[in-house]
C-alpha cells in the first residue's frame, strides 16, 4: 500500500510542478499539495524522517498559498 501511496503522490508532485509551468493556478497547488501530503503520510507510515521533513515543510507552504487564493 505505502508504494500506491508514492508512485500515486509522485504523480500528483510531478503534475503539480507541470501544471505550475503552464502558469495554470490554482491547479498546480492544488495538485502538488496532495503530492506533498501523500508523501509525508508515507514518510510516517515508513518512519523516513527526511521524506516527512521535505514533504511535510511544504504544506504550510501551499497552505499560504491557499489562503492567498482564497482571500484575493
């Protein structure tokens, strides 16, 4: 289940970072920030602290972006 998990979020970052190319917005943080939260769950789930550190240190970072889209 933990590799459904990353290839499903790989995908998801992967999208996310072609969709941010395309300048299509909101979608690119949309997309990736699924990725991000799939990949630290799988970080947890697999106790790899640098996976939760890099992935899990990027949703506030698309959480202000979020707050950013909805506020303007």
């Amino acid at each position: 289940m933990i590799n459904t998990i990353k290839w499903m979020s790989t995908f998801l970052v992967l999208a996310g970072i072609l969709l941010t190319n395309l300048n299509l917005y909101p979608f690119n943080i949309f997309i990736h920030g699924f990725g991000a939260v799939g990949w630290t769950f799988a970080g947890y789930m697999s106790s790899d602290k640098a996976i939760m550190t890099n992935f899990g240190l990027q949703i506030p970072i698309f959480i202000i972006g979020y707050i950013n889209y909805f506020m303007s």
